[in-house]
C-alpha cells in the first residue's frame, strides 16, 4: 500500500517537473534571440538570474543596479530568467515610446493581491481591465486637475505648520546631540494630507507617536517587495513567520479601511456626496453596479493612500539626503526660499510658482532616486523592437531608474545638480530630457494621476521646512537605499535639525 502510494506520488512529481523542463525550454527558445545575462549549466537553465538577484538585493543593494549594469554590458534591449518567466528590458528613447505611448501595452499588475492577500485589488493602480479603468481614470481626473488642487492649499498649507510644529518640538525634546530620522515623519506627514485631501479624513498619523495605520501600509508594501524578489519565499521554511504577519497587516489595513469607508460614507450621504474629493467623486458619478461595489471602493481608498502617501515622502527623504551631501545646492536653495518667501508662513500658488530652484531640486531627486523605479507591461501581441521580434505575453519591466543614471541622457548622472531642469543653465542644454528618459511618473495613459498633487506637496513641504530650520546629516548613517516597493533611504535620512532664528 505505502509502496503503491509512494509510485504514484512519484510519477506526479516527476510529470509535474517534466512539464516544468518544457516549459522553461520553450521560453528560452522563445527569447534565445534577445542578448542578455548568460546562464549557467542545468542550475542556470531552470533558475535563470534568479540567485544573482537574491544575493544582491539581500547585500542591501538596488535589482535596479544590476539592471544598469546589464544594459550597458547588452545594449538597449535585453531579457533576463527568473525561474519560468523572462523579463525584457528596453532603456533606449524611441523604444520607451513606442511601448508606452505608441502600442498602449497593458499593465501587468503587482501589489494587487500580494502573497495571495488583497492589497490594493482591483483599485485604479492596479485594474487590467481597460474599460473599467478608463470610466474610474475619467472621473478622478478632474479631481485631480492642477487648479482643483490649489483649491486645497489650505490644507498643504495647515498640514505643513503642524509638521513644522511637531519638529521643533523634537528638536526641543531631543536636544541637539540626537538625530532624528526625517523620513519616518514625513511618511506620516504625507499620510495626513493624502487622507484629509482624498477623503476627508482625519488621520492625525504625525501626533501619534506610533502610527499603526502607517505600519499596516509598510507591511503591505514589503509584501510586494519581497513578491517581485524572491518568488519562491513561500516556499522557505525561514519566512513562514514573517510571511503570516506581512499577511495579518494587509488584513489589519483592510480592516481600517473598511471602517473608516463606513463611516465617511454615512457622513457623506447626509451632504448628499457634495464634496469635492475622491470619495465623494467616486459616488456621484457612479453609474454602472460596479462603481458601488464596496469592495472596489476599499481598493480604490487602499490605492489612494499607497500612492499618495509612500512616494511623496520618499521624493522628499532623498531631497534632504542629497541637500546635506551638496551643501552648494542647499545654499542657493535657501537663498530662493528666503527671498520669496521671508518670514511668511501661508505659501500661495504665486509664491509656488517662483520657486523655481526648489522645483528644480524635488525635480533632480526625482531623476537620482525616482521612488517607483520601474513599472511593468505585459505586450498583447507580437511586435518588433530595434529589428528583434518581441513575443505575445512578454512581460516588460519600464527602466525609469536605468534611463535617468544613463550617461547618453543625463551626463555625470551619479551627481545631483538641479541645474539640468532649469532651463536658462547652460548645462541644462546638455542632458536630454524628455518625456522618454525622464520619467519619474511614467507617462501615456496610465501615467501617474496624483502627480500634480505631488509636485505641489513636494514643493511646499521642501520650502516650509528649509524655511524653518538650519540642518546635517548624521555621519553615522547608511547611505544605502533599498527597494520597499518603491525606493527608500534605508536609514530613513538621520539628521540633526536646529530651528533657525
Ligand atoms: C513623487 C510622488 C509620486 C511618484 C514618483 C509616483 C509615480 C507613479 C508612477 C510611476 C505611476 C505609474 C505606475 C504604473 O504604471 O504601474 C503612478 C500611478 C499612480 N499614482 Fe503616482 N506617484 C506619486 C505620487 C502620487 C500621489 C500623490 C498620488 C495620489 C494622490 C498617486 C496616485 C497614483 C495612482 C492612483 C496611480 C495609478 C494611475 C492609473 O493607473 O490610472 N501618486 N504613480
């Protein structure tokens, strides 16, 4: 009987594995064509780059290094293996525009269901489906037009006098031989605005001391990472424990999201859905039976805060990371800051708009350290690209980072000079920006729809802050950046801040 058991179990195995040994050798016949990292023997045939990647992003480094690396060594297309899937790589002007713009590739979708957990579902970020999202993107774009947002200033504006606040307080509690770590606050600073502004909601995340609302958001974020990185993990005794919390976090986020929706939604139907944010957009304007399927609605507000929140105070950390290497920029920053704005505290839209240097500087983070620092794209049908045939169902990964550190575009791109986005600079006219090489929030039709929002919080929270106080950078800080979905300073930039007189 137990031999009996034994066989068949065998003969399923074995079944399965062959049938895996085909596959994996009808893909690299698919893609023999493309030029691209070699692999080696039978370990290298069934796991492609797959331990290359692990080992360099778990020495703390960025995947998107190697990716740099690989297209000068291959040029401006090639394909990598991760086990059963072949990922392309194109990082050349033309070639981003006609997949982005030109062929409309659809998405392929990450932190929808990371871990097999709902994160961000079926929300706007994430929806594959073209008409579905086309109807939600119509609506929410108006809410997010420039001119509506300045209509919300106010609350930028509020949001950044308490965060102003809530820093000298720190500095008077801590003293100022103790470093705090910036990007932490200003995490639960983006997280405030995005709520109040989106959804009406009071989050008050920056008083807390600890947010556990912002942690739930990180825990999801980290799923996804380790998702993309590490595909086996749930097969790796050693994860199972943190596997599960990630897992209890997404659930814990759901959770609040679902409660906090009751609540507004309740709120909301007394003003007969009169207001003008996300929320209140969203259900004036729904028609069909999925624009009130409440699930769909807890994706969307799950959405809203990941993409509103993470990536804003990210572009804002690596400022501060870069000010304090670059004393020379910070200098002719804070000589802008002072001379438009003096001691004034509310910032208004004229004042926004000659902040020029300071727009220059959130702009070059932007290009040193994009936060999302690539996006992917499954092609619908076969195309040809720089004279190769790229196959039906090829998974594209869009090189954001790879394109804005290559030297054709963007001479000396390890350093960080705001001169290249103004354009009166002589060396402005040496980088080559455009929509094409420069794209920290993707562009096409599913570009970023809060980039607006961004640039006008990134802006006025740079200013406000520079404004305010004299700063260093701790010394004794990593200066690495890691990859946690989108990318971070992995010391959470450490600095000693003194509030100026
Ligand atoms: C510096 C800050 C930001 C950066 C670098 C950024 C970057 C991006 C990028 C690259 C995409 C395209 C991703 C893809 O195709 O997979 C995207 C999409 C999106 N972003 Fe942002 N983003 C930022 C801020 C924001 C803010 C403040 C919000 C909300 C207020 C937001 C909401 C979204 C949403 C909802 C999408 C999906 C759009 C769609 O597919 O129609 N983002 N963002």
């Amino acid at each position: 009987m137990i031999k009996r058991i034994f066989l068949s179990l065998s003969s399923v195995l074995i079944g399965l594995f062959t049938l895996k040994t085909i596959k994996i050798y009808l893909i690299r016949r698919r893609y023999k064509h493309l030029p691209g990292p070699k692999t080696n023997g039978i370990i290298g045939f069934y796991f492609g780059q797959y331990f290359e990647i692990v080992n360099h992003v778990s020495n703390q480094n960025l995947q998107h290094e190697l990716h740099l690396k690989w297209s000068k060594l291959y040029g401006s297309i090639f394909k990598y293996q991760v086990l059963d899937r072949m990922t392309v790589i194109i990082s050349n002007e033309e070639t981003v525009k006609a997949t982005l713009i030109d062929e409309d590739i659809p998405k392929k979708p990450i932190a929808a269901f990371p871990l097999g957990e709902r994160f961000l579902g079926f929300g706007l970020l994430t929806e594959t489906d073209k008409s579905k999202w086309r109807h939600r993107r119509q609506i929410l774009n108006h809410v997010f037009k420039k001119d509506i947002l300045l209509g919300n200033l106010n609350e930028f504006n509020s949001k950044g006098d308490i965060l102003i606040e809530h820093l000298k307080n720190l500095c008077l509690s801590n003293g100022s031989s103790s470093s705090l770590q910036l990007f932490y606050e200003l995490n639960r600073l983006t997280l405030d605005i995005i709520a109040k502004v989106a959804f009406d909601l009071d989050t008050n995340c920056l008083k807390k001391s600890e947010s556990k609302l912002n942690l739930y958001i990180t825990k999801g974020l980290e799923a996804t990472t380790l998702e993309i990185i590490d595909p086996l993990c749930k097969f790796k005794p050693n994860k199972w424990s943190s596997i599960t919390n990630l897992k209890e976090s997404m659930r814990k986020l759901r959770k609040f999201s679902i409660e906090s929706l009751t609540i507004k939604l309740k709120e909301l139907k007394d003003t007969q859905f009169l207001g003008k944010n996300v929320l209140s957009f969203l259900i004036q304007n729904a028609k069909t039976e999925e624009d009130f399927d409440f699930e769909r609605l807890v994706d969307d507000f799950v959405t809203f805060f990941i993409g509103g929140q993470e990536t804003t105070a990210n572009a804002l950390a690596f400022c501060f990371l870069e000010l304090g290497q670059n004393p020379e920029v910070l200098k002719k920053l804070r000589e802008e800051i002072d001379s438009v704005l003096g001691s004034k505290k509310y910032i208004n839209n004229d004042d926004l708009s000659k902040l020029e240097y300071t727009s220059a500087v959130f702009k070059e983070s932007l290009r040193k350290w994009p936060p999302v620092a690539s996006f992917s794209r499954i092609l619908d049908e076969d195309i040809e690209l720089l004279g190769y045939k790229i196959p039906k169902n090829t998974f594209f990964l869009m090189p954001v980072y790879v394109m804005a550190r290559s030297e054709k575009y963007f001479p000396e791109p390890e350093e960080f000079k705001p001169e290249r986005f103004l354009k009166n600079d002589p060396f402005s006219s040496q980088n080559r920006i455009s929509s094409y090489t420069y794209m920290p929030f993707s562009i096409g039709p599913r570009n970023c729809i809060g980039q607006n929002f961004a640039k006008i919080e990134g802006k006025l929270i740079l200013a406000k802050i520079i404004q305010n106080f004299d700063f260093e950078l701790d010394p004794n800080q990593s200066f690495k950046v890691v990859q946690h979905a989108t990318l971070r300073p992995i010391d959470g930039v450490k600095i000693f801040l003194k509030p100026r007189q």
